[in-house]
C-alpha cells in the first residue's frame, strides 16, 4: 500500500463497452473518472445532427413532452445529464435548427422523466419494467430511442 501525502486528485479515463469494476482501490483525493469522449465516442455535431432528423412535425418527436424519449435514451447512451434541468441545458447548447414550437423544455418533461421505465437502460428494452399506466409513454418513449439510436448510428457511418 502506498501511503503518499500526494492529494491533488486523480483522472482515470475508462474506454469500455461494458461496467468498469474496481475492487480493493482506495484513492485519498478528488477522482474524475469518465470516458475518453463524454457522448460515449459521439460529438455533439453528430447527436445534434440525429436530433434535427427526429424533431418537428411528422416526425417521432413532435410534441414538446416526447423530448423524455431522447433524455430517456441519450443519458444512457450518450452520457447526457440525468438530471432534467441540465439535460434541457445541454439540448439548448447544442443550438439545433428546429421549428421552436417543439424546443426541449423543462416544464414539459420533468413529470415524464421520472416514469420508473427511466430508470432502465433503454440499450436493454426487453428487460424494461413499466406500469400499465405507462404504456402508451413507454411505447412513444421506445419508439424514440429506437430512431434516435438509428440516426445517430448514421452519423458514424462514412458519408459516401
């Protein structure tokens, strides 16, 4: 055991596709550990630009409300914030050219952000508990996930 009087803190960054398990460590300072990238390898230019594909009228995200959707998958996915506040934050920083009408809001999300389905990794759908009383959301939830997960995967692809 080393017994340093070094307390200026620790970085760790952990690059993998799976839970990182550490056992028997004890570090005496601030620690920050996270990923290599913060939206789990995706920049905010290629969220942004899956975002813009899923939002506005004829599309899964065409009422304010359904924004729990991409919370939903995002905070799991993309290590977007959990909480909803700065979840609405990070949205708006992203400065995306939708039609205001369907802007993410705090007002119109938070009752539907803390559903029980929420807390369920969305990556994991089969496993997925929800209320009956939750259906309908959870259906329009899933729905989201599934597309926004899809266009963000189109953004990694190589533009040909």
């Amino acid at each position: 055991m080393n017994n340093d009087s070094n307390n200026d803190g620790f970085n760790i960054i952990v690059n993998s596709p799976g839970n990182f398990i550490a056992k028997d460590i004890t570090f005496n300072g601030p620690v920050n550990i996270s990923g290599e990238n913060a939206n789990n390898g995706f920049s905010d230019e290629e969220i942004k630009q899956a975002l813009e594909s899923v939002v506005g009228q004829d599309k899964v995200i065409n009422r304010q409300w359904k924004w729990a959707g991409a919370y939903w998958y995002l905070r799991w996915a993309c290590n977007f914030p959990v909480d909803i506040k700065e979840f609405c934050e990070k949205i708006e920083s992203l400065n995306l050219n939708i039609d205001a009408r369907y802007r993410c809001e705090y007002e119109n999300i938070r009752k539907y952000c803390t559903l029980s389905f929420i807390d369920y990794n969305p990556i994991k759908m089969d496993n997925v508990k929800f209320s009956k009383n939750d259906a309908s959301v959870f259906a329009d939830c899933r729905e989201i996930a599934l597309k926004l997960a899809e266009e963000i995967g189109k953004t990694y692809l190589p533009n040909i």
